[in-house]
C-alpha cells in the first residue's frame, strides 16, 4: 500500500509538473525550473524503483546469454577441431591403405625378384653342365680323332727295308 500511495502522490506530482512545464514552454527555460529537489528526488527515486528491476534482470539475462554465448563459441570450436581430426583420421587412413598396397607390391616384385633367381642359377648350372659336356665331347673327339691319325699311320704300308743277304 505504501507504494501506491507514493506512486499515486507522483503521479500528482507529475500533474501538477506538467502544468508548470506547460507554462514553462510558453515562457523561457528559466520557468522549467520550479520543481524543487525534492520532487526531483521523489520522481528519480520512483523512476529507478519502477525500471530498475527490470533493468536488473536484464542485464542478468544479457549477463547469462554473454556467458552462454561463450559456451556455445567454445562448443563450437571443439566441434570444429573434433571435425579436422576427422578429416585427419581419414587422410591417415588412407595413408595407412595405400602404405599397406605398395609394401604388398614390394612384397611381390620381391617373391618375382627371388623366382627370377632361383631361375638364372639353375639356367647358369645347366649352361655350366652343357659347356661342360661339350668341352668333354671335343675332347673325346679330339682324342678319337688323334686316334684314328695314328691308328692310319699305321696302317699306311711302309716300304720294306731291305736285307742283303
């Protein structure tokens, strides 16, 4: 009750202004001036009581969206470096898949490289073998061949020598 009747005395104290301000517009600013200090005092006491509350909780509530905005911009950042790691992980991934393709391309020219080897070695012994055989087939040849020159001059008739008797 105490406050409406302080809201209904301002209330008259702003009739009773806006009389004396009407006068005043007509008159110079000096007029304006007749409300004394108290009234002054009672309508910014009565101004603050009536907005400041509301002031109050909105300045908590702007307080509280600053404070949730900042939350939200800190989420927002993870999310966004969660998200990077992501395209990371994936680009390490397909790292890994196409480390792993080529160590199994190495791995087989590998496998060929050795069936390769084995290949030539047993391509050289057997050459060896084959030189081998044929050195000891011209050799047998050769050996058939002195042979048979000599088995020929042999036979080759020889004159006789003579005796004197």
């Amino acid at each position: 009750m105490l406050m409406m009747n302080r809201d209904e005395e301002e209330q008259e104290e702003v009739s009773s202004h806006r009389a004396c301000d009407v006068i005043g517009e007509t008159a110079a600013l000096q007029d304006i001036m007749c409300v004394d200090d108290q009234t002054v005092q009672r309508l910014t006491d009565g101004f603050l009581h009536h907005y400041l509350p509301e002031l109050q909780t909105s300045k908590q509530t702007l307080q509280e969206l600053t404070q949730n905005q900042v939350i939200l911009l800190d989420t927002l950042e993870q999310e966004v470096t969660k998200f990077r790691e992501c395209n990371t992980m994936v680009d390490l991934n397909a790292l890994f898949i196409e480390a792993k393709l080529y160590h199994n391309k190495l791995v087989n020219i590998r496998k060929e490289m050795m069936v390769l080897h084995d290949k030539t070695t047993k391509l050289k012994k057997r050459a060896l073998k084959v030189q081998q055989h044929k050195q000891k087939n011209e050799l047998e040849r050769e050996q058939q061949r002195e042979r048979d020159l000599e088995r020929e001059r042999r036979l080759i008739a020889k004159p006789a020598k003579r005796v004197d008797t």
